[in-house]
C-alpha cells in the first residue's frame, strides 16, 4: 500500500503550529492523539524543494519497512506542498537526552545505536544527525528509536540541513558514507559518558582530553579527530572503551 497524503487547510496547519507539545530546530511536534504525533516543518527553516525531498525520503523509508524509526503514517500537504507527516508516539520513549542512565546502561545502548547505523547504512540510509534529543529509549522495553529520520540522506535523496559538526567532518572527509556515522557517533559517546555538550568534547579533543578513557587504538581514533582529513578510518570509540 502506498503511504496516505491527506490535504490539510492553511487553518489546520496554524493550530498545529501553535499548539505544539514540542519544538526541534526544523519542526513543530503536534500530539494528535495518545498514539500518534505530526511533525510540521518550519516554514522559515525549511523551502518547498526541501519538504519535497523530506516527501521522497518518507515514502522511502515507508517502502523499506525501515525499522528503529516510528511508523510512519501518512503526509500531509497544503496547496500540494507536503508540510509535514504523522507517526507513531510511545509514551513510554524518552529522549535520551533526559533518560536516566547509569554508566552500563549508557555502553549498553550506544553499542545498539552502533548496530542500527550499520543496519541503516545496509538500507542505504545515512543518518548525520546522532545526539541526544534525536534517539528515544524506550521505558519499558529498553528499545532505541531514532525520531527525526527525514534529515538523513536516502539512497540518492540528500540531507536537507547539515548539522554543524557533521558539516565540519564531510570538510575534513570530503566523502558521505558511513564515516560520517562513526564521526558522530563517536562525538555523541564523549557527550553521554562525560555528560558534557558536542561543542565542549570538541574543545576537549583539541585539547588532547579523555585519553585515559580508551584503549590504544581508541587514542588513534581520537587523534583522527582532532584534525579530520580523507584517512579518517572511521572506527567507533564504543568498540575501545577502557
Ligand atoms: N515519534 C516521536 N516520539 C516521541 N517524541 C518525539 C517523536 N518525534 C519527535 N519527538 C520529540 O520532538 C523533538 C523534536 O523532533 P525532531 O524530529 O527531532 O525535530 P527536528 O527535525 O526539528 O529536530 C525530539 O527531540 C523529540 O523529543
Ligand atoms: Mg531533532
């Protein structure tokens, strides 16, 4: 079955918009019901062209079956720009960035992030965007969700808004495969383990830091990302931990 558009008015969108029960830098999230939320792109964010690609990458993604992502639902579009999409919502997922867990906890789930990107890479789905607020655990069952899969980049569909050290690694790289999933990733293990913010592990690898976290081979990845060039080997820091 095809995924479903259904044609909202101009009325429509305004109240989701204002009625959001949470805000990401592209989105608004709206609760639609206890089940389900609609994400509505910001119009001062993100053009037509960009909604149009999101567009194409959901229904991929919707045809792949894609797993550890919400269910998709359906579009929705306005004057046939499509504006936004709903899917599926837990209550029991919690954002990472408020999860609380301990240190084994934290192992535990990067390690599972490192196995659905290998997956996501496998489904030739690049995802640039791994922090905190993007990945959802689940209460529960201890299932990891990433929640904002339309800025990845789909077979040959392109990532819409590069984030800003993924932007930075592609520089140093020059190259889009599934580095730039260990660049991140690796990034994202110095945050939740220190329990600091992307822009101070990058100060703190600059500065030689959190050496005597990792196994050797795990200083050698650090070292490539101090300065990152084309030899980037794109090892995960979770497969080095001390
Ligand atoms: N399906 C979902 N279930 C639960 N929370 C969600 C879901 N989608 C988004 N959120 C919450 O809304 C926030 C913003 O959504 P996100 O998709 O990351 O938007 P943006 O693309 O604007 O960053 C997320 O950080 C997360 O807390
Ligand atoms: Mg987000």
């Amino acid at each position: 079955m095809a995924l479903k558009n259904i044609k909202i008015t101009a009325e429509q969108k305004a109240y989701y918009e204002n009625h959001y029960i949470d805000l990401g830098m592209e989105s608004h999230i709206y609760r639609n019901s206890p089940n389900t939320i609609i994400k509505i792109w910001k119009d001062e964010v993100i053009t037509n062209s960009q909604k149009e690609n999101k567009k194409n990458k959901l229904v991929k993604m919707y045809e792949k079956r894609l797993k550890h992502i919400p269910t998709i639902i359906c579009t929705y579009s306005l004057y046939d720009v499509c504006v936004g999409y709903e899917m599926s919502y837990d209550e029991d997922d919690i954002p990472m960035l408020i999860a609380p867990l301990d240190r084994s906890s934290k192992l535990n789930a990067l390690k599972e992030i490192k196995s659905i990107l290998q997956y996501f890479i496998d489904e030739g789905v690049i995802y640039p965007d791994i922090k905190n607020d993007n990945i959802l655990i689940n209460n529960r069952t201890g299932n990891l969700t990433f929640c904002d899969m339309d800025n990845s980049k789909i077979d040959n569909l392109p990532i819409d808004v590069y984030p800003h050290y993924a932007a930075r690694f592609f520089k140093g790289y020059g190259q889009e495969n599934s580095s730039l999933h260990s660049y991140m990733l690796n990034l994202y293990t110095l945050t939740e383990l220190t329990d600091t913010w992307q822009e101070e592990v990058i100060e703190g690898i600059s500065q030689g830091e959190y050496q005597d976290m990792f196994t050797e081979r795990g200083k050698v990845i650090l070292k490539q990302m101090k300065q990152v060039t084309p030899k980037y080997t794109g090892e995960y820091l979770i497969d080095y931990i001390k």
